[in-house]
C-alpha cells in the first residue's frame, strides 16, 4: 500500500466532500437537491454574453502560446483601471483560489496565522493548516457582523494579516460600514495588512454596498477578486490579487516567483475578463433581484420551521442556518444532521466545516435554486426536522 504523505491529511473541503454522499444516495434512487455549491451555470445563470464573444474572438486569434504569468498585459491594465492601483500592483491568477493560496505561501511561515472571520471560507482554513500556522479567529456575532472587541483581544505577535470577507461566504452578511472601518483602525493600530475577499463584491441586494479600497487610508490592503460569481462565471477560473499601499514590494515579489513557477493562466479566458470588467455592472441589477426573491424565501420560511432560526443573508448567495438549542438532541452534532437531510434528498453543507470553534449547530445552504425548487427542498427540510424531533 502506497501511503499519502501527512500533509495532504489537512486537506479538506467539506463543500465538495459531501458529494460523494450523495451520489451513493442517488445511484439508489433518492432525486437530491443539490444545495451545497455555489455555483449559478446549474440553475440556469448565465454570464453576460459579451463576455462568451470575447472569449469565442479570442479563440479565433493567436492565443495559443503561454501568457505572460503575471497576466495578459491589457487585463492587468484593465483590473488596475477598475482597482485604482499601478499595473505592476496587479497579479492575475487561476481564480481567486490560487490568490489565496499564493497569499499563504508568501506571508506564512509555520506558526504563524493570517486572523480569520468565523465563519469564514473553508479553503482558508486548508491553507492556514497547509501552512502549519496557529489558527486564530475572530468572532461575528449580531448579524454575523464582526465583534471588533474581539478581534483586537485575539491579535498576537504572530499575527501576519486580517482577514476580511465581505459579502460574507457562508454567511451571506454584508458588513456595515462602522464594522469595516473599525477593522481598518484596527489594521492600523497594529501596523497589519488587510485581505479583502471580494469575490462577492457586487453581489449585494439588501443594505448599503461598501469595499475596503474606499476605506484603508494608509493601511496596506490586497484585494482578491474573479469573475467566478461578480460576473457569474466560475468556469472561467480568471482571478486577480490587487496590492494597495507600502510594504509588498517582497510579497509582491514572492507572488511574482509563484507566478512564475505555474507559467500562466488560461490566455483565451483572460481576454474574457477584460470583456467583464470593462462591460460594466448591468447584469448584477437583475442578478441581485433574483437572488433576493431567494433569499426572501428563504428567509419567511426558515422562521417558519420549529427548530431553525438564521439571520437573513444581505449579499453573496448563502445562508448559514442555526439548529436551536432545544433542538440540538436529536443529532449528535452537524455532520448526523447533514447526512440525515440527505435521505431526505437535500445536501448542504455542515456547519463545522466553515466554524469549527463556534458553539452551536449550523448548516451553509445556497439559495441559487429557482423559487419552485427551493420551496421543494425547504418542504423537505421541515419535514425532517418534525420527523426527528417527535
């Protein structure tokens, strides 16, 4: 038997581990609603088409060599029009993943910890472990805003950078400006950096749509973005890494090598990216009212339901549902509850994989489903939760 080595024993993504749950399920005839990824090309979204006639030109032309691995120079040209940065501030990546992981690699040394919101985006959890760094979280609480107290308690001498993920994933919170300028003081209180996750940024139909760009005065920020789900193409795999302020000159460099070292992004999508991020914003207005109707939804009937509760998601396309505590008994913990739905034919995502120190049972489920649909897996989901509860 040939063994992995241990490393690859941090890597988990419970997103996509499910899955193969399901997919046993299904082979035996269970008909699943698959609310575990948020991906929007399954339930009939589509990015705007002149973004597909770019990427079509671009594949009549000479673009069949390697690009440049920091990024075709007219969408580095492009982004840093769009971030209000220089072009050599501006690395393209294989979508806003490998930004993340190229983040990790050129700040962390082992011990070390990037301050992570909880909930926050299981990859940043992979990464931070991959690292062999210390795991350290601060609280969001009302409204999965983030408690700036608590934040400022759990910051050490190890502490590299703040994490900042707003629309949030999995929350779908959308925090308000007081909570991001806050962070900021913060930031610059501790002499840190910001990571600003806006892979969600325009994704905001409920509130006031606020970035870290317009509020980091002279605090360093790097912003991460795609055309994943701004523009509602994730199969694109074109993200950006945007460095703002003093002190990246030797990340910078560091991106620069790991840039490098993988060659290039995909040349003929990067022609696509220009086409989106020069095209403007039109598509997100009606995007944003269908996933408000969703999250409308979502929202009436979860406070329907006897042994649920959740704040209403503002942004993104997820929600994070709370199991009540008098509920919590019939289940050991999330993952019991998780498998449990998926007899029932619905899979979300456990809890624990997006928080694993908060107390509590939550599950992250994405409302990008038509509202039939959606009404269908929450009919089930109440059906399971009076079922187990008798």
């Amino acid at each position: 038997m040939i063994e992995p080595s241990k490393k690859s024993e941090l890597v988990s993504y419970p997103i996509r581990d499910i899955v193969q749950e399901a997919k046993l399920l299904e082979k035996q005839g269970r008909d699943m609603i698959y609310l575990n990824i948020g991906d929007p090309a399954p339930f009939g979204f589509r990015p705007p088409q002149h973004i597909m006639d770019a990427v079509g030109e671009a594949l009549k032309q000479n673009y069949s060599g390697y690009a440049p691995s920091d990024g075709d120079p007219d969408l580095k040209k492009t982004i840093a029009e769009y971030e209000r940065v220089n072009e050599n501030d501006v690395f393209v990546c294989s979508g806003l993943s490998e930004g993340i992981d190229f983040l990790y690699q050129a700040l962390l040394d082992p011990g070390r910890n990037i301050i992570l919101p909880t909930p926050t985006y299981p990859l940043y959890l992979t990464k931070q472990r991959l690292s062999f760094g210390s795991e350290v979280f601060y609280n969001c609480v009302e409204n999965w805003e983030p408690d700036l107290d608590d934040l400022r308690k759990k910051i050490n001498k190890y502490t590299k950078a703040i994490l900042v993920i707003s629309p949030n994933n999995p929350t779908g919170a959308v925090y308000s400006r007081k909570s991001l300028q806050g962070i900021v003081d913060i930031a610059g209180e501790f002499k840190l950096p910001i990571i600003a996750d806006d892979a969600y940024e325009m994704l905001v139909f409920e509130g006031e749509r606020v970035n870290l760009r317009d509020l980091h005065k002279d605090v360093p920020l790097v912003s991460g973005s795609s055309i994943s789900k701004n523009y509602i193409y994730p199969g694109a795999r074109v993200g950006y890494l945007a460095f703002r302020g003093e002190g990246w000159d030797n990340v910078k460099d560091a991106v620069q090598r790991l840039c490098n070292q993988r060659l290039s992004v995909n040349w003929e999508m990067q022609r696509g990216a220009i086409a989106a991020i020069k095209g403007g914003e039109k598509h997100t207005q009606q995007f944003n009212s269908e996933l408000k109707k969703r999250a409308d939804l979502l929202d009436n009937r979860i406070k329907e339901i006897d042994g649920l509760r959740m704040y209403k998601p503002k942004g993104a396309f997820y929600a994070f549902p709370e199991v009540e505590e008098h509920a919590r008994k019939h289940w050991k913990n999330d993952w019991a509850f998780v498998r449990g739905l998926l007899k029932e034919g619905v899979v979300v995502v456990p809890g624990s994989g997006f928080a694993p120190n908060v107390d509590g049972m939550f599950f992250r489920i994405v409302f990008l489903p038509s509202l039939e649909q959606l009404g269908e897996a929450l009919d089930r989901i109440e059906n399971y939760m009076k079922k187990s509860m008798k």
